[in-house]
C-alpha cells in the first residue's frame, strides 16, 4: 500500500499524489477505451449557447449534459447510459476512506455517476462548479496520462483565491465538505508526461465519480 500523505488544498479538498499504481492505472484505461465504444459514444459535448467543450467525455451510469444528468444520451444518440460498475463504486469507496483518513465515509460513499474526460494537448476547462447533482457526498477525482494543471478554487466565483495544482497520472483528487461546490477548473496540459506503461499514450483522462442524489422515474427536468 502506498502510504498515504495526502495534501489538503482547502477543507475538504485533498490531492493524493500516486495514489492508483500502474496496473490499476492500465485498468482503468482499458475500462475507459471500452465506454468510449459506446452505448454512448465519447463525444465533444455541446453547450447551450452553441460552443463545444474541448475535452472529449463518456458518461457511466448517469448521463451529463450541461445541465442535468438523464438516463439517455439524448444530445448525442439517444442510448441509455451504461451502468455503473460495483468496481467503480468500490474503489470510490476506497478512494474516500484513503483521502479523508476515514473508513466510515468511505463505507457511506455511494457514487452512482461518472464522468470521464479526454484531454488532448489543446484542451482545457474552464472555471466551473460541479453542481447538478443533489447531494452533498464528495467528487472523486482520477487521473491518468500526461500531467495538468487543476486549478482548485473558491465558492464564491470563478476568480482568486485558487491553488494550482499538478494533477499527474495516478493522482487522487477528492473534494467534499466546505470545498463540494467549490470552483475548478483544467488550465493547461503537459504534453508528453504520460508513462506508456498505463496504456495511454498521450493526452489526459480524468474520471469523476459523483453521486447524482437521482433516482430512475424522476429524471431531471
Ligand atoms: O479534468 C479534471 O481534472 C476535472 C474535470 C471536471 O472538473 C469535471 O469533469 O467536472
Ligand atoms: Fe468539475
């Protein structure tokens, strides 16, 4: 087990720097290319006002679009969402009770979404709170491939106070508590960071499992 010295970046944002060793980073790759297939498939999601993220993103279990969570794709292709894997939720359990040194969050930790994102070189996110799920539990946050810049802001707005933090392959990120709703954002990507060994040549893809406090039969309007 590595040993686990997380870095508080704010009340209730802890980064854990190699947290997934390599297999389990190769894993989650592999689990990755499989969703990216389809139902759904990975995709450039659409905003309202008619721009496109950068990043490409495959949803599990509930499926986003800016800004709710249903269990279709209906900007994309209409498919119902692939489920959320026990192995997922399992190691968001795991990755709670390791960041907040706490076993009983991490038992009481019941992620019923995931979003994951590719970043090649170019993209980026801007500054944004997670906040279209209704329920305060934590976001779990993996990271593998090239290194990034995650800037981890405030509550109040998308300006400072922030920390910059290198987010690098195999990093947990878990923010709960007074920092659930806090602003984050992806400034920058380090091109050629990534260890091949994961399976991921180049670019980022970072999971984010969330619990959407939703349950089937009441999907969000
Ligand atoms: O890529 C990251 O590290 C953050 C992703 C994110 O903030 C999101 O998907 O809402
Ligand atoms: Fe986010």
């Amino acid at each position: 087990m590595t040993a686990l010295f997380g870095t508080e970046v704010a009340p209730g944002a802890v980064h854990v720097p190699g947290w997934l060793d390599t297999e389990r980073q190769r894993e989650l790759v592999a689990a990755c290319r499989a969703w990216a297939t389809g139902p759904v498939p990975m995709r450039h999601t659409r905003l309202p006002l008619g721009g496109v993220m950068s990043v490409r993103t495959v949803c599990v279990g509930w499926h986003w679009q800016p800004y709710r969570y249903t269990r279709t794709a209906d900007d994309v292709n209409g498919a119902r969402v692939v489920g959320f894997p026990d192995w997922l939720r399992e190691l968001g359990r795991e990755a709670v009770a390791d960041a907040y040194r706490d076993p009983a969050a991490g038992a009481a930790y019941a992620p019923d979404a995931a979003l994951v994102n590719f970043y090649d070189e170019a993209a980026r996110m801007g500054m944004h709170q997670d906040k279209d799920e209704r329920s305060p539990a934590p976001v779990v946050s993996l990271s593998v491939g090239d290194t990034c810049v995650f800037r981890f802001g405030n509550t109040e707005n998308r300006n400072r106070p922030y920390t910059d933090v290198e987010l690098a392959s195999g990093d947990l990120f878990v923010f709960g508590g007074p920092s659930r709703l806090a602003h984050h954002g992806v400034t920058r990507v380090h091109p050629g960071t990534a260890d091949p060994a994961t399976g991921l040549r180049a670019g980022r893809l970072n999971i984010t499992l969330r619990t959407t406090g939703l349950s089937d039969g009441r999907d969000q309007p």
